[in-house]
C-alpha cells in the first residue's frame, strides 16, 4: 500500500508540474506587461510621499507648532484617504475580474455604480468632518498646546473641502489600473503635486499664510486632478468610459456587491488609521518635541516602503485579472513573484532613506533633540523592516484581490488593536519608553501578521472565494 500511494504520489506531483510549466507559456502578465503595470504604480507612490515630505519641510520651517498640527490633522485626512482607497480598490477589483473574463459591458456597469458610490460616500465624510471638526479635534488630540490646536483647526477646515475630490480622483485611477493602465494616474499625480508644491511656496513663503497657505494649496490640487481625470475617463478608446454622468442610477444589486468587497477593506483601513490616530494621541503627551520627531519619522517610514506598496497595488489588478480568467495557479506565481520583489525594494529604500536621514531633518530645521530622536528611530526601522514587513503586507493585495477580503480585516484589526496600539501605550505611558514605544509595538504587529498571512497564503483556501 506504502509503495503504491508513494508511486500514486509520485505522479501527481509529475502532473502538476507538467501543468505549471504549460501555464508557465500561457501568462496573462509578461515581464514587459510587469514593468508597464509597476513601475508607474511605484513612481506614483513614491512621488507622493517626497512631495508629502517636501510638503512638511515647507511647514516646519512656520514652526513646531505649525508641523505638529499639520502632522495631528493628517493622521484624520489619512484615515478618511485609506478608506476610499479601499473602497475604490474594491470597485477595482470587481472590474478587473470582470475584464479578466473578459465582459467589458458589465465592468463598466460596475464602475458607474462605484462613482456613484463614491461620490455619495465622500461629500458624506466631508459634511461630517467639517460639521464636527472642533469636538472631533479635542476628542482625538485631548489637551495639546492651544497654538497646535489653533492651526489644526484652520488646517483640517479646508483640507476637509477636498474630500469629494480625493473620491472622483482615487475611483478614476481605480479604473485605469484596472485596465493595466498605471501611467496615465501617475503623470496625473506628479502634475498635481509639483502644483501643491508650486502653491505651498508662493502661499507659505511669499504671503506668509502659514498653515492656511498649505491647506490651500492642498485643496487646489485635489480639485485640478479630479477634474483632469474625470476629463480623460470620458475618452472612448479605452475599456471602461464613463460618461453621462446623471444618467448612472443606483444599482442596489450591484452596489452591494462593491461594497461587500470594498467595505471589509475599508474597515481594515479605518481601524488601521484609527489605532494610528489612539497612538498620535498618546504620543501628543509627550510634548512637541517628541510630536515632532515621531511625525518626520512617519514620513521616513512611508517613504521607505512606499514603492513596494505600489507593487502591492498593481498585485491586485493582476490577481483580480487572473482569478477573472479562471487562473488560479497563475495568482499564485504572481503573488511569490512580486513578493521577491518587494523584498528587494524595501531592503534598497530602507536604506537610502536611512542615509538621508540626517540631511533631511537639518534641510527641514528640525530641533536638535527632535531630529536626533527621529535619526535612533529610523536606524531601528531599517533593521526590523526588511525581516517582516513584505509577508505581513504584500500577499494579502492578492488575497483581497481574490475576494478573501473577512479574514483580511479580522486579522488585521485584531492584531493592530492587541498589539500595535495596546502595547505602544502600555510602553509608553506605564513604562515611560517615549516614541520608540510606538514601533515596538508597529514592529510585534507586523511580526504576527507576517506569520498568519504566510499560513494563510499556503494553505489556498482563499482561492474558493467567488466575487463575480
């Protein structure tokens, strides 16, 4: 019996590799489609974080109250960003099943239905924030220095405005991802930025509009890219076009199923920006000194990692594809694919950034005592980050592009709640560790995750989800 399994094993084992190696000369994705896909997606999120960073060292030099504040109200901006990232990332994984089975009639049913959506959700959001910006400040923020909460309020005033336009914008980009299109977002992207940049010298430097003079400049931008990208969705020699714009009706059934992708990562996103904002709150105790060294930190951090984000996101356009056409096995090549090329990505950034470190918090004018806080905290980051941050974060784009979006949200949240948030305040506020408290308990977070996720992955029972 022993020899005839082991011989029944055997071939098996033959068949399936005979199999791969067929489907190997059938890729939906070739080296050259990889390249076209990615490295617009990692450009685009790489410029947006230098233009972040830049954008904050045009602040700090306003002062420490001006930065601080900028850095407490984008800790808001951010969450309400990642939730329509995610909810528009569900509207395209939806249209990129759709394209991989090749029904474009019913992918840009769908994409109408996540304007829709969209849209509705946003100015929502920003009625609400702007309704209840002053409660919601104290509530989150507490007792900070009143100088900080002064140019929080007027900050978070006008970047509210341009929630609706961050909506039309990130559904639009969805969409051309979708399709493969990566560039075209990114050159709109880049434009928009150097924009922002433009504005926040002439209304920073040359009218001394301090915080006000960014937000502005902030909101400028948000509306330019929009409307460029409504403008070019509208051009019919592309897959999905959406024009006609009152003409879209709600679509119950079809919503339901957007959101049913959407609003699980969407969770997943808000509670990971909601634990970041309990953090910020307990870190805005500490002084502004700290506050400071902690928000340049953040940025180094994003930027670190942000390119082998960018692959995380044109994953889900290539899962989403290929679980469309029926090839699951191909899903898997991928996501090992451009999980080794995470790996690299993050070892080469966790370093440049290291090295820039320093020069970056005295271009910025940071205070001694903060930016040498901030240089101990990026060493530690550069040693933890490449360990454990590409299994905990690079297959689960491909996971939730395959519909398995529940287990996502649940793990995540739990272990950012357990251990992220729980234990950066125990650290901090109980054993008086300071800011290093919150990458301690970022670094055992994504230890965890890196584990589940990797059982999760071998284990393939997220290939029986079914979206479309």
């Amino acid at each position: 019996k022993l020899l005839l399994y082991n011989t029944r094993r055997k071939g098996e084992i033959e068949l399936r590799t005979k199999k791969q190696k067929i489907d190997a000369g059938k890729l939906l994705f070739s080296n050259h489609d990889l390249k076209v896909l990615l490295i617009p997606l990692m450009v685009e999120q790489l410029l947006n974080s230098l233009m972040g960073t830049v954008d904050s060292m045009m602040v700090s030099n306003v002062g420490s109250a001006a930065i601080s504040a900028v850095s407490l109200v984008d800790s808001i901006n951010v969450l309400v960003i990642q939730v329509f990232t995610a909810l528009t990332a569900g509207g395209a994984i939806i249209c990129s099943q759709y394209l991989g089975r090749k029904d474009v009639k019913a992918c840009n049913k769908a994409a109408r239905q996540v304007l829709l959506s969209m849209l509705v959700i946003s100015i929502g959001l920003m009625a609400v924030c702007i309704a209840f910006r002053h409660p919601l400040l104290r509530l989150i923020f507490g007792n900070v220095e009143q100088d900080v909460m002064d140019n929080s309020q007027i900050y978070f005033l006008i970047t509210a405005l341009s929630f609706p336009f961050i909506g039309l914008f990130d559904a639009n980009a969805a969409f051309f991802r979708a399709e493969g299109n990566s560039r075209l977002p990114m050159t709109i992207s880049a434009l928009c930025n150097l924009v922002n940049i433009a504005g926040n010298a002439v209304l920073i430097f040359g009218f001394h509009m301090g915080v006000a003079g960014a937000a502005i400049s902030t909101l400028a931008s948000r509306i330019l890219m929009s409307i460029i990208m409504i403008c070019r969705q509208r051009v019919p020699k592309q897959e999905i076009v959406i024009r006609d714009y009152f003409s879209i009706r709600p679509d119950m059934k079809l919503i339901l199923i957007i959101l049913s992708v959407g609003i699980p990562s969407g969770i997943e996103n808000g509670m990971f920006q909601f634990g970041k904002l309990a953090i910020q709150s307990t870190v805005s105790t500490l002084g502004t000194t700290a506050i400071a060294a902690q928000a340049m930190t953040i940025i180094l951090e994003n930027l670190n990692g942000i390119a082998a984000i960018g692959i995380g996101i044109g994953l889900m356009t290539i899962v989403g594809q290929c679980i469309g056409a029926g090839e699951k096995e191909q899903a898997v090549y991928y996501i090992k694919k451009l999980a080794v090329l995470s790996e690299v990505v993050v070892i080469i950034c966790c370093l440049i950034i290291w090295g820039l470190t320093k020069p970056i918090t005295m271009i910025a004018g940071m205070e001694p005592a903060s930016a040498d806080m901030c240089f101990y905290m990026m060493t530690v980051i550069t040693i933890v980050k490449p360990i454990v941050w590409v299994p905990a974060f690079i297959p689960p784009y491909g996971l939730r592009a395959a519909g398995d979006v529940k287990f996502s949200m649940i793990l995540s949240t739990c272990s950012m709640w357990i251990f992220r948030v729980s234990l950066c305040i125990y650290l901090c506020r109980a054993q008086g560790f300071g800011p290093i408290a919150v990458w301690i308990g970022m670094f055992t977070d994504w230890t965890v995750r890196s584990i589940v996720f990797t059982i999760r992955f071998h284990r393939r029972k997220w290939l029986d989800h079914k979206v479309v």
